[in-house]
C-alpha cells in the first residue's frame, strides 16, 4: 500500500496551524504590534516539518495519541523564535525569507529580538499544557525542550556557526553546528512525542537515533541545494565533503535512520515517509 | 527582636550564587565565549533580589523548605537575559550597567543576543529540576514563569515601554509598564517561592498581592532615584506624578503590601524586611 505523505502532511499543517492559532496572543490584544510580530513570523509558511515529526513520533507508538499537540507547537515556536534571531543584522543580516521581509524590516530590530523572546517564553508555557502518558512527566518534556534550545543546543549551534570562519571548517566542526543547529530540535521533537505516547525506553532510544540521523540528512540537503543554485554559503559543508561527498553522507545518514525505524513495533509509515521525503527534497 | 536584613541577605546571597554557578555551565565547556558571556552577566554585582524574595516567600510558608532554589535560581537567570537585551544598541543601547561594560559591549552584539537566548532557555530548564510540595506541580510552576517571561509579562513591559513617547505617557501606561517590566518577575519569584512551600490558595493570594505591590514600589524609587540624580529618564514617572506624588505611591503601596503580609500566619520577617528595605534604599 502507498502511503500518502502529501494528504498526510496537509492534513496535520492544519492541525498545527489550528493549535499555534490557540496558542498565540491574538492580535487585538496589548501589546498589539508584538502579537502581530509573533503571528508574521510563526505564519509566514513554514512547512511545519518538526511538529509533524513529533505528531508522527507520537502515533508510531500509540496510533490513538492525541496528546503531541503541545509539544508539537511548542518545538514550532521555538523553531519560528531562532529564525527571527537568526535573521537580525547583528547575525545572517537576512532581509528576506520565504520570499517575504524578515521580522526585523518589517516590524523593527527592537520589535524583532522581542518578538523572539516571546516566542521563547511561550514555547515553553505551551509545555506546561502537555499530559504525558506514563511514565513521563512534564519535568521531562521540558528538560527535553530546554535542553534543545539552551547553550548546548540550537543556540550554541548559532553560536559555533557565526564563530566559525571558512577556512577554519573541519569535518567535526560541520558535524557539531549540524548536530546542534538542527538536529537538535528534531530530536527533540520527536522524543517529546514519544514521551507524550507513553515510549519504552528502547523505542525513545531508537526514537532518537532516527531523529538526529535525519537532522543531519536536513541539514546536508540543506547545503546542496543552496551550493547547486549559486556556488552556496562559504561556510557550506561542500567544502569539505564535496557535493558528492555531502550527498554519500545524506544517504548513509538516511539508511541509519531507515535501520532505526526498522526496530519499532508500531506504524511508521509516517516517518519512513518523511526521512524518505526529506533525502530527496528539491527546495 | 530585631531583623538582621544584612547578613540574611548575605546568607541568601551565597546559597543563590553557589546555585547559579552549579546552574550555568563552565567556560571550560563548548562552545566556551557563549558561556563565559552568561556568566559575565549573572555574575556582575546584583544584589539577588528576586530569588532572595522567592527564598524568603518559601520560609514564610515553610520555614522547613530546601526546595525553592530551582525556582529562585531560574527567576534571577531570567532577569540576567532581560538586561542583556535590554541593553542591546537596538533597545536602550546602553554601555554599562553597575560600572561594568555591558554584555554586547565585552562580547559583540549577535554573542549578546545569543546569551540571553540561552539564559532564557536555561531558566526554564532549571524549573525541571524543582520539587514542588503538594498540591502544586512542575507545570505550575513552568506556567507562572512563561507567563511572567512572556508577552504579557516582561516583554510586554519592554515592548510598551520602547513604544511609549514621552508626552504620551499616563498614569495608566506607567502602572502598565512598571507592572510588566517589574513587577511580573517580583510575583513570579514570591509565587514560585511559596507554591514549592505548599501554600494554601489563601495565602498564596496575599502573597501575590504583597509581591505586586513590591514591584510597582521598586520601579517608583528607581524613577525617585534617577530623577534625583540628573534629572532622570524622560520617560520616568516623575513626569506624571512629579517627586512628591510618586514618594506619596511608593508609600501607599508599602502600606498594602504589610497589610497583605499580616493577614499571613507564618515568619514573614525576611518577607516584611525586604520590603521596607525596598522602600527606602538609596541606590
């Protein structure tokens, strides 16, 4: 049987639209020109790939799981957050993404880093929401979330990126802004809605595997289709790998996850799909 | 008898430095400019209020309790990541804060952004690790923090506050601001504090009343002081209520918040002293 991925994936954007929709200060409320900033940026058509990953997560391990809805958003927020900072002319100095002005030109810099915060603070309010299934708590969630997102996660990613001049580029180093940049909140995407569907201990652990391994395909990819268009970011993995290099990698990478999926119990057609879709993306 | 606020606050001091430290990772750990930017921040000379209150909140419910460092811990991270941002060229550009060169001064504005960023995440994380007494749970706790961190709490203080245009201000904007930029994290901290203590609601809801009014009275007699001093901040309070009026307020809400301490039963001393002390400081 095929499975669906596009029909999937449609269906559950709407769902996680719906639940950021909630989750986010309308913007008739004061401070209305931050909410506006908030909304502009977490609805300016991401393709809201990592909360997807945590509802597919979730329901590879109990098909009934309703509740990685909030963990779901909370890892959107987090993600719309980083690309606001990411953008400012103090880091990428990005006018544009998505084809529309950056949080920063449309709203101010001040506004902008703002706006960021928030959206920080929010992600993990919307945790304080969650009902893991046992034996999980919201401590964990949290922990998960925070940890993603703190110093040794996406933001020493950024860190390590901006700090890291092109000559100075190792095979390592590309591993470690990678890993952290990126894989980081699909891991824990992924593991919060494991958690929130009541994983064993050897499904979160294969769980994590598949999710970092495909982090990284994310990333690699990432990099080839910016190097394809326009000779791409100095501070590209090309350098180092090679387009065919980074493109062994990818594939590597993706059967490593494909291995780890293979070891679950429940229905992962869903995530098969998506690791598959990733790999093979063109934009 | 007589209170001895000075060597409490040492006390407390030291507990709540020991905590931070165990708290923030080493320089020593990657990527290391990023931890060493949070440590200069955290460790440049405040005086702790906010966890000191959460500490001092816990004892007058519980003068037993151990468990409320996470809490107080996480507010006065939190607060550390505000003045970074807040210092930042785009919000009130500011080159030192207590003597010391501020945080994008030492490190550069995309390292300051980014500290703060992780600080915030690192708060959150910290609540991860409290044990709150019956009835309350880590996701109240989680929840009292998002919302004092978020856009309706400190953010929204900071957003109105850049917004507000000096001749637009009104009693009503002041109160607004003072609330959110402040007071927020005041209540947060004494709630924080006196849920992992296991207050009842009642008492709780005299706490969080004592803990606003404190707030709002810190803000007044920083505008007091920094009018005193060069004429203060255009957009100071001085300018609606003039010095009298705003000495007049603080009074007022000195007054409410004791009359919201004596309805409590257990050892509000540090609680009653802190507060006066807030009153009357001179810098």
């Amino acid at each position: 049987m095929m499975f669906d991925l596009k029909t999937y994936m449609q269906q559950k954007r709407q769902l996680v639209d719906r639940a950021l929709n909630d989750a986010l200060p309308a913007e008739s409320i004061s401070p209305t020109g931050l909410h506006e900033a908030m909304r502009y940026s977490v609805f300016s058509g991401g393709k809201r790939l990592r909360p997807i990953l945590c509802l597919a997560a979730a329901e590879a391990i109990d098909p009934e799981c309703q509740g990685a809805i909030e963990p779901a958003v909370a890892i959107e927020l987090l993600h719309s957050y980083t690309l606001i900072h990411d953008d400012l002319p103090c880091m990428d100095d990005d006018d544009t993404r998505r084809g529309k002005p950056t949080n920063h030109i449309v709203f101010g810099e001040a506004n902008a880093v703002l706006a960021g915060d928030a959206l920080q603070a929010l992600a993990f309010g919307v945790i304080a929401g969650a009902s893991p299934a046992q034996p999980y708590e919201v401590r964990q969630l949290l922990d998960e979330l925070a940890t993603a997102a703190g110093s040794r996660g996406v933001v020493g990613g950024q860190v390590e990126d901006m700090a890291c001049a092109p000559e100075d580029l190792t095979p390592e180093k590309i591993e470690f802004i990678h890993r952290h940049k990126t894989a980081e909140l699909f891991r824990a995407a992924v593991r919060m809605g494991a958690m929130v569907a009541g994983a064993s201990t050897s499904d979160l652990s294969d769980l994590t595997e598949f999710a970092t391994r495909i982090g990284m395909v994310f990333q690699l990819v990432d990099d080839i289709l910016d190097g394809g268009e326009e000779g791409g970011d100095e501070r590209s993995c090309l350098r180092i790998f090679g387009v065919d290099g980074a493109k062994r990698r990818a594939e590597e990478m993706t059967q490593e996850a494909h291995d780890a999926l293979a070891r679950l119990r429940g229905n992962t057609m869903p995530l098969e799909a998506l690791a598959r879709q990733m790999a093979v993306r063109s934009h």
